[in-house]
C-alpha cells in the first residue's frame, strides 16, 4: 500500500498596508444620496483609489401613527413614514491624498457621512 498525503493549500498572507476605508452615507431621499455617493467615487477614481461599490444596504423606515383629531373620532388615524437611504463604499489601500480629498468634498445638506478606518 503506498501512503497518500494530503496537503491543504495554504492560505495567502495578507499585505502587511491592507487598510479599507469604509463609508456609509444616510440620506432621506435616494437622488440626492446617489448623487453623493456618485461624487465620492469620482473623486476617489480622480486619485487612482480602488472603489468597491456602492452597495445599497436595507432601507430603515420609521413609522407613525397619528389620530386625525384632538378629541373625538379614535378611529379616525393618519399613518406617516420617514424613509432613510443607506449605501455604503469602500475604498481600499488609500493614499494619504484621496482622505484629504474626501475631506474636503462639499456634499449637499440632508446627506450624513460615517467614515470608518479598518
């Protein structure tokens, strides 16, 4: 009987700058977050930045029940919603000029940014 050996393929090392910037924009209106998000690419392509996205996350909706009168008529009720938009980009291995860039970027108001290192 000849003995057969296995070997499990080894697993790449990671570059030792593997950095990820990873951004999630939040906005009420999905034109104007895709607009942002839209910018934000462009200027992280304009520096030869490695973009992956956007991916568009789950839309989180608030509901809220209102009744229709002060006084009488419990029955009588409005429904409202608020809608928030999510995306979220990640820029891999950036360089010092693309942060600086994306620092500076001018975005409209309604539109709110988390940037995250990892």
């Amino acid at each position: 009987m000849t003995e057969v050996k296995t070997s499990k393929p080894r697993a790449k090392k990671k570059a030792e700058a593997d950095h990820k910037l990873r951004i999630r924009v939040l906005a009420y209106e999905h034109s104007i977050l895709d607009r942002s998000v839209k910018q934000i690419i462009d200027t992280a392509a304009r520096y030869n930045a490695e973009v992956v996205g956007p991916v568009p996350l789950p839309i989180d909706i608030k509901k809220y029940t209102v009744n229709r009168s002060t006084f009488i008529d419990k029955d009588a009720r409005e429904q409202f919603e608020m809608r928030i938009h999510k995306r979220m980009i990640d820029i891999l291995n950036p360089a010092p000029k693309v942060i600086e860039a994306l620092t500076n970027i001018d975005l409209p108001s309604g539109v709110n940014i988390d940037v995250k290192m990892m």
